[in-house]
C-alpha cells in the first residue's frame, strides 16, 4: 500500500507486522498452493502480492478486460474516507500492471468515489471509461441502496456517480447485504439481494438496460440458483454473455461460502446447466467470494481468507479448461474525425446482422479516442461510433465465420464523418453475393441509418454510388457496380425518401482507394460508398 511503513509505523491502531514477518522471503509473503494433475505441477493460486495486500481485509476485486487494472476494497486503512478506530470503513483502491506483469503500488481513490459509506467498485466497462459503483448517488450525493455509474473524464479523473434507475427496486433489497456486476455488453445487470427484510440470505437477480436508459425490474435467475434457505452471492458474468461464477453455501462446498459454476442454456435467464463447484485449491475451508476474470478467461481473481497476509487477501487463479468460459475477441481501437484525422469522445454501439439487434455498448476515451469492447463468437456484427453532428462509418466483424481457436485481440479504429457538403461515406455493411447485385438482408441495417440521416436533415441531397477491384473487363465492372449503385438507391427510395434526394452512379475500377496489388487492397476498393452533394 502507499506509504505502507510510514503508517504501519504511526498508527497503534494497526496490527504490528513482526520481526520475523519482515524477515521472510518473497516466496512466504506471496504463498501460492499448487495443484497435482497427472505427473505435471500446475500452480492454481498465487497470492498477487504486498503492493496490494497488506494485514488489513483486501476484497472484491474487479479486474479490467485487458487484465492491467484490478479495483479492490481495502478494509479500515488510515487513509479511508472517514476512517476512525471505531467505525469499520471500506474504501476503493486501484492497481495497474506494467508490461513486465508487475502491479504498482495500490492508490487510494479520491471523492466522489470514496465516500462516508461502504464504497466499492462491481465493474469496470472493456474500455476502462466506466465503473459501476456501490450505492445510489445523485450528483455524487448519497441516495441509498442501489449501484451508480461514474464515468472518466478527459483529465483522467472520474464524475461524480449517478444512480442507475431499476425499477422497483425497493422492493427487492430489503436484506442486510446488496451487490451487482455487470456484462461486459454494459446491457445486463446481475444484483444480488434479499427480499426478506433484514435477511441475509440473498439470492441472485437480472436487469436489463431499457431504450429510454432505465432497468427492467429484477428477474429471479430462478429456483436451479436460488436455493431456499442458502446464501447466492457476488456473481460474475464472464465475457462469453453465458458462463456465471457465484458464491454460495449450498450443500456439496468445501466449508463455509464457495464459487461455483453455471452455464446459461437460453435467453429465458431462467434455465441454467447444473451448478458445479470449482473445488480445491479454488475453494476452501473457509469463505470463498467476489471471483472475477479478464476477457482472456485464463486467469480469475477472488478474495479468499486462507494463507493471507492479513484477514483476506486478493489471489490470482490459473483455471483449467473445465473452469473457463467460452473464448471471446477483444476489439480495440481509436475512435478518429474521418475529415482532421484527430481523435473523438463518442458513444458506441454493435449490433448482430441481419437481425439488428442491440448486442452491447461502450465509450471512447474523451482523451484519445480509445475503446475496447468484447464480441462473443458466433456472430456477424456492425461496430460504430455515434457523436452528434457525425455519420459513422460501421466496421463489420464476421465472428461466426472464424474457427474458435481462442481468445483474440483485434484492432480496428472507427472513423466519424462530419455532415457537410463534400463529404463521402462508406457503407462497409451492405452486401451482395458474389456477381449479384440483389442487397442480401445484412444490409438493410447499415442503408436504414441513412435514410434516418436523410429523415433528420431534409436539406441534404446525395450520390450513391458503387465500386469494383481491377479484375474483370472495364464494361462488366461499370455494369455490375452501376446496378449495385442502383439497388441500393432503390432500396432507400422505398422507405418514402424522395426521388429528387438521391442518385445513383457505378464507377467501376476507376476510382481506387488503394493499388490493386492485395487480397486486402482489392477489398477496400470493392465498396458503396454516398457522397452529400447538397445540403
């Protein structure tokens, strides 16, 4: 912890390390417990050491998706907010890891994120621009139980946390303990509560994200997760929208609460595989609780009381196969004006083709432009960005065309176009088959937004018009990308757009973007594209 000695050495209020602690290796301050599988040696566990756990309780660990910034609680530390002798506090401290694998030095968090009340972190969006907190705040003011978003803001800092509207929450926790996580999606919300008041027996529940920014009202994730008379709690929802991690003391653990794991079969919320209990060395003896992961699914990290320097400590956790979730992507990339080139705040959405259907959002950094956002498998998405007075140009990422080798990381920027006389975009999702130029269903997504452009500023006139690669005759690519050009302007002339708005024209190889000379190449210049010719 910062200034760790200089406290530890002020304060009589603390526990006193002893000579002989101070005196042992790095090996007994980090004590790991190791696993036998066949004749191999795998270590499970490893304690992920003093620059973050010290002789105080360490909880609740979140752990960002790229896996280098774990949020905790650190329990009744001299430099919590309102921290006396005789009032227990618990306040939010972050790490950061270097690119040699090592955490920094924890650092205690400021107002208005640490408050009088119990703080803590239950999540932190795949971009790392969002944190879901404790509690319900307006403007940074306390409001009582419920969770709170806060957002970074250009310098770096955070905003003051607003609560997220559940409805009838109220009528669901009125326990003695609350809790959330959230889906990497940033759409679904898993609370844990009681509705029995005072009780402290919870079981685990789900919200989802309205159109007007409310919460549904909590569903029951139903009675194969919700045992009578047992403790559900902490659950974590992994990056594959399915796999659910939570902490129980049902019948069949190991001592009091362990982790345990489901997979979600369907879409209902309320039909889930057998619960399975992630056994030793996971779990132990004692309580077992707050498990969470990265995006890659490869390691996990809990609070757990066993072997700790102090009366919990934060661990890192090496999962089998048979414990990991399915395997996502992790999409990064920087978020630019398509015209200055410069990077932009904006809010991003993907969707699922051809369906539309809302798959997740996110949020470019205010200071670069940065985002990261995590695709499940088996999908074909449209990726953009949205700011006011900008047309976005979509990405397509066709997932469930890719052979799940395994976790990815990809890279793609997004690009926003100022909406002004001049400026051309490309439509990346619309689609033919191969020497067709009927539209398929994908497209019927990326060609509605520009007719909502089109319905939003009646002043603007556009060109459609479509392109080829350099293979094939000058007269059979003037032909294929005219009836392209044409096809597409049919389709937004149906949804009611005037005749006198829009006009068609194929160029076939005679306008370029790139030298035909790639697989790739050939590909950016195969494209619809709209140019504004009036506004």
């Amino acid at each position: 912890m910062k200034n760790v000695i200089a406290w530890l050495l002020l304060s009589s209020l603390l526990q006193p390390v002893s000579a002989q602690l101070a005196a042992d290796s790095a090996e007994k301050l980090v004590p790991q417990k190791e696993n036998l599988i066949g004749a191999e040696t795998i270590i499970k566990v490893e304690n992920i050491g003093r620059n973050i756990n010290s002789n105080l309780a360490e909880l609740r660990p979140t752990i960002s998706a790229d896996g280098n910034l774990l949020f905790f609680i650190c329990e009744n530390h001299p430099y919590n907010t309102k921290y006396t002798s005789i009032r227990n506090s618990q306040d939010i401290w972050y790490s950061e890891r270097d690119s040699n694998g090592k955490w920094s030095e924890a650092i205690h968090m400021e107002y208005p994120l640490n408050t009088y009340f119990y703080n803590a972190v239950f999540w932190i969006s795949p971009d790392n621009n969002r944190i879901l907190i404790r509690n319900a705040f307006v403007d940074g003011d306390y409001a009582g139980n419920g969770v709170s978003m806060s957002h970074r803001r250009k310098d770096g800092t955070w905003s003051k946390p607003q609560a997220l509207w559940i409805r009838n929450y109220d009528k669901y926790d009125r326990g003695s303990q609350n809790g959330a996580s959230m889906a990497q999606n940033g759409q679904t919300l898993l609370l844990y509560m009681s509705e029995e008041k005072g009780g402290d027996n919870n079981d685990l529940y789900v919200s989802f994200l309205l159109p007007d920014d409310s919460w549904s009202e909590p569903k029951s994730l139903g009675k194969k997760i919700n045992l009578k008379k047992y403790n559900e709690m902490t659950p974590y929802l992994a990056a594959d929208g399915k796999t659910l991690y939570f902490s129980s003391d049902r019948p069949g653990g190991l001592g009091d609460n362990d982790i345990w794991m489901t997979k979600r079969l369907d879409d209902t919320w309320q039909n889930w595989s057998e619960p399975a209990n992630l056994g030793s060395p996971i779990n132990t003896s004692d309580w077992d609780a707050f498990f969470t992961m990265d995006a890659g699914g490869e390691f996990a990290y809990m609070s757990t009381h066993l072997n700790s320097l102090g009366s919990s400590d934060i661990v890192r956790i090496k999962l089998l196969e048979k414990e990991k979730p399915a395997p996502v992507v992790l999409v990064s990339g920087n978020v630019y004006n398509k015209k200055t080139g410069r990077p932009l705040s904006a809010s991003l959405v993907y969707e699922t083709l051809p369906d539309g259907a809302v798959a997740g959002n996110g949020l470019s950094s205010p200071s670069d432009g940065s985002f990261k956002m995590v695709l499940p498998y088996d999908k074909n998405y449209s990726i953009r960005a949205a700011a006011d007075k900008f047309f976005a140009i979509s990405e397509n990422l066709n997932l469930d065309s890719l052979v799940k080798a395994g976790y990815k990381e990809i890279h793609k920027d997004l690009f926003l176009v100022p909406i002004e006389v001049g400026q051309v975009f490309r439509l990346n999702n619309v689609f033919f088959d191969f020497d067709k130029w009927d539209l398929r269903p994908e497209s019927y997504l990326e060609l509605d937004r520009v007719v909502k452009l089109l319905n939003e500023n009646p002043a603007i006139e556009i060109e459609m018009s479509a392109h080829t690669d350099s293979r094939g005759a000058d007269e059979y690519n003037f032909k294929l990308s005219d009836n392209r050009a044409r096809s597409v302007m049919q389709y937004i002339l149906s949804k009611g757009i005037a005749p006198n708005r829009i006009s068609s024209q194929g160029y076939g190889e005679t306008r370029p973007v790139a030298p035909n000379d790639t697989d790739e190449n050939r590909q950016l210049n195969r494209r619809v594209e709209f140019k504004i010719v009036k506004n």
